[in-house]
C-alpha cells in the first residue's frame, strides 16, 4: 500500500503536469506529473502526435504547493 504522504512528497517533486480536458466537461486529470517544464512539453508533443484531436494542457499544479497561502 502506497504511503499518501509518499505521495504528496512526489508530487511537490513534480510540479508540472500534463492534464487531459475531459470529453463534455469542464473537468480534467492529470496524464503525468514532471519536474521540468521542458520535459512536460516534450511528451506533450508525442501525446499529440499519437494521440491527434484530444486536449492536453502543460500546467503548474499549485494544489499541492506549500508556499501558496
């Protein structure tokens, strides 16, 4: 079993994510989670090209930032 703090160390560690827009929502999930910016943007590129016509977005994921207030 997976520790949830474990987690949410990880995912302070990856701060940048890619999310996929959810087909008839205005929700969306997190496809993956990556330290550099950069390299989220390089798999953007190969989600896109596999994947054509489905919504992806590079973003910052601030839930779990411990210096937002």
């Amino acid at each position: 079993m997976i520790d949830p703090r474990s987690q949410k160390y990880q995912q302070r560690l990856n701060p940048w994510v890619i999310t996929r827009r959810l087909p008839g929502s205005l929700h969306s999930t997190v496809i993956a989670r990556f330290r550099r910016r950069v390299e989220a943007e390089g798999h953007l590129k190969v989600l896109q090209s596999t994947l054509p016509g489905t919504e992806f977005e590079v973003m910052w994921d601030a839930s779990e930032d411990p210096h937002q207030a």
